[in-house]
C-alpha cells in the first residue's frame, strides 16, 4: 500500500508538471492576441464586465474627468462591498466621512486599494458614473482625498450591441450535446441562442462561422442555429 501511494504521487507530481508546461505553451499559442481580443479573454475567467464595453470596435470612447462624487461604487471583494457598498451606499462623499472617522478603517481599505493614476473605464448611469472594473483604484482615490479622477467612457454603447465571448456559445452547446438531447432541451437550447441573437452584435457571425457544420457536425444543434437565426427578430 505505502508503495502505491509513492507511486502514485510520483505519478501525479509528473502529472502537476505537464500541466503547467501544457498552460505555458497554450498561453503562448493563444495570447498573442489583439488586446480588445485578450481582454475579452480576461474577462471571462475574471467575470467582470470589461470585454462588453472594449471588443466591439464600434463602441468609442473618450477620456474625461469627472468629479469623484459623480460616481457611484460597484461591487468587488466582499470585505470591501462590506464598507463601500453597505456603509459608504456606494457614495465616495459617504466613504470619505466614514474614513475621516475611523483611522482603523482608513488603514485597513489602504491595504486593499489598488496604487496607480491611470484612467479607469466607466459606464454612465443616469446622471451618475459607474465603473466597469478597477473599484480598488477609485477606493484608493478618495483615500487620497482627489477630487477629479481621469476616465475613459463609451460614447455610444446604446447604439451597439456588445460582442459575445465565443466560449458563452460553445458552452451551452456543448452541454446540450453531452447530457440534454430531447425535445425540451432542444426548446431550451433554442431559446439560449435567441437571447444572445438579441445580446450581442457577433452572434449570428460566430454562429454562421465558427459553429457551423464544419466544426460542429450535429444535425441537431444545426437545425437549432439555423432556427434560431430565423427567428432572431420575432
């Protein structure tokens, strides 16, 4: 038994090293990327909001500054949702008095707050600003009691659509494919796509291109793309 144990980490420490040199090597194949591309990676395995805003070339942006009490927090790490969501109600004014008075706290956020000037990328909100991520470099800058904050923000996000990960579509088909072939899942599966139709401005391209019976060779999913590009405006 104490040999087959020995053994088998032998083997599994073999098993740790070839999957990092495996994970370099498809970094290297498939980072080397356009950044909005990258980003939208990012994104995914990060599940933040930024690649609905930067891959779809279409959407503009310009850089502003804007009063920090303009903003409104968004949501982060839990231990910080806790002050600047819960106590501060998202309002930097809030924050600042709550930090004026309470050192302790001021010193703990220091800890967790992100250094750096560089611009963030914001999303209006009626006549507030919200950011799309990088809620730590906000937070660090009420610490640093600014008052003007440089911003990037979309022009005309309500004039296109965002673009869709690829990975969102091949997910759910793939699912499909391998535990709910029937007719409800079929429906199901119909009604996904219709919805990222409706999402994404690259939908149909990836369906038509890239999920295609070419590379994916399933009657089945086929009839459903076809189906729901058909019906994508009803």
């Amino acid at each position: 038994m104490e040999l087959f144990l020995r053994l088998n980490k032998r083997i599994m420490e073999k098993f740790d090293k070839y999957l990092e040199e495996l994970s370099n090597h498809e970094l290297d194949k498939y980072f080397n990327i356009p950044p909005r591309q990258k980003l939208m990676a990012l994104s995914w395995i990060a599940l933040n909001w930024i690649g609905d805003f930067v891959w779809n070339p279409n959407i503009r942006f310009e850089e502003i500054e804007v009063n920090i009490d303009d903003i409104l927090f968004t949501w982060t790490k839990p231990e910080i949702n806790e002050i600047i969501i819960e106590r501060a109600q998202r309002k930097p004014e809030l924050l600042k008095k709550i930090l004026n008075e309470d050192i302790d706290l001021k010193q703990k956020l220091e800890k967790r707050a992100s250094f750096g000037n560089e611009p963030v990328i914001f999303r209006k909100d009626w006549d507030k600003y919200k950011a799309i991520d990088w809620i730590h470099r906000i937070v660090w800058a009420v610490i640093q009691w600014k008052t003007i904050v440089k911003w990037y923000i979309p022009i005309n996000f309500e004039e296109h659509l965002p673009y869709c990960e690829p990975h969102v579509i091949y997910d759910i088909i793939r699912w499909f494919q391998r535990n709910a072939k029937n007719e409800q899942w079929k429906m199901e599966l119909y009604h996904a796509l219709r919805l990222l139709l409706k999402s994404y401005a690259n939908t149909e391209n990836l369906l038509i291109n890239r999920f295609d019976a070419k590379h994916i060779a399933d009657e089945d999913v086929q009839e459903i793309i076809k189906k729901a590009i058909n019906n994508k405006s009803t």
